[in-house]
C-alpha cells in the first residue's frame, strides 16, 4: 500500500526540515533496532491488539508501529508526525500496514480533525517529548468517539525513589542530548486528568533501554459520552 501525505492546515505547526533531523530520522530504526530485537516489538504489538476501527496515530515517527496493527479490524490508519523528515520514512514501510496509509505532519497539541473522528488513537513513545502532554491527551481525548479507547506505551517517572530522584537530576540535561525526551514525566496522572476513563495500565521495562527510560507504562483509555 501507498502513503498518502499532507500537511496540517496553514497556521498549524510545520515539521523540522533541517540537516540534523534528516540525519536522525536516517538512523532512528537503527538506535531503537537492538530494543526492538529484544521485546520493545512484542510490546508495541502488545499494546496495539486492541486497535480497532478507524485509527490514528499521534507521532509517530519512522512507522515503526505498522507491522504490529493487528491484521484485522483495522479499516483506516492515519498518522501524525511533526517532523517532515521522519515523517517521510513512513512510506518504506506502509505496505506493513492492514490498512492504506494516511500520514499527516502536525503535531499532538493541535490534531487537525473533528471531534469524535476515531474510534483509536495510538500513542507510543510520545507523551515524553511533545511540549504539552497535558494538551496532547486533551486532544487525544477530544478526537475519540464515545466509547473510543487511547492504546498507550510510554516510559515514565520510576516508582523507585532512588531511580525517580536519578531521573529528576539528568533530566534537563538528558532532554538535550536525547531529542527534546524528558525521561521523569508522571504521565499517568496527564492521562487521568484528561476526562478519559483508564481501563488497563501495566507496568514493564524499556528492553535494553538506558537506565533513564526504562519504566514503561502501555494499556488502555475510554472515553465517556462526556468529558
């Protein structure tokens, strides 16, 4: 299957096209490779069984989640992306996908649909490094259809103390060398305050991942006929 591509409305935001993040978008399956090989893929797969319906996916990057959609249910697929050139590696893989391909460059924050267009949002990996996750789970939430549910898998603040006070100290400076990702967001409380009803939260491990990242959350939100 093709990738169909278009941008977010005029005034919305543009992805990066400079140098640095071509060259990152180049090697972004690379780095991730050896998690993937490693349990990060089962988990992707894991947390995307229940996708259903028509589905959108909030940033999502190179594509990676395309081979794990579930082979059947599935009868729209949009995704998101901000960034132009990561964006633009989405194509190499749509024919993994069970659905045609629609990719969209705009961000969490500001989703360029209607209310209640999806009966699936899919958020992997994300909430870490969009500017306001707060606005981004509004968004998610006001997207969804009543009964519709959010599939997630972040990494998130440890419940550790020891591994918490860790992330809080190397944050600032983990956010620089690792793309904008903030590695000690409480993120479930973001979701719990958005008016979606969490349904399903486990908690796992980053295979291979630096020590920083490694707590993971994936499950599920539903949202109300009210918010």
């Amino acid at each position: 299957m093709d990738a169909i591509y278009r941008t977010c409305p005029a005034g919305g935001p543009q992805g990066s096209v400079d140098g640095v993040n071509r060259i990152g978008a180049l090697f972004y399956d690379r780095m991730l490779g050896r998690s993937q090989a490693v349990g990060l893929e089962e988990l992707r797969r894991e947390a995307l069984e229940d996708a259903r319906g028509e589905v959108l996916e909030i940033g999502a990057g190179t594509g990676l989640n395309l081979d794990a959609y579930p082979r059947e249910g599935v009868t729209r697929l949009v995704l998101t992306e901000p960034d132009h050139a990561m964006a633009r590696q989405i194509a190499a893989k749509a024919s993994l996908a069970p659905a045609a391909v629609e990719v969209v460059e705009a961000s969490a924050e500001r989703l360029p649909f209607d209310t209640a267009s999806f009966d699936t949002v899919v958020g992997t990996l994300v909430l870490c490094e969009v500017a306001d996750p707060a606005a981004a789970v509004e968004e998610i939430a006001r997207v969804l259809r009543p009964g519709g549910r959010y599939l997630f898998l972040e990494h998130v603040r440890s419940d550790d103390p020891r591994l918490a006070r860790s992330q809080d100290r190397w944050a600032g400076i983990w956010k620089r060398i690792a793309g904008g990702c903030t590695c000690n967001r409480e993120t479930l409380e973001t979701i719990r305050g958005s008016g979606l009803d969490l349904e399903d939260v486990r908690h796992g491990v980053f295979p291979k991942g630096p020590k920083l990242v490694r707590p993971l959350i994936f499950g599920s939100a539903v949202r109300g006929d009210v918010l």
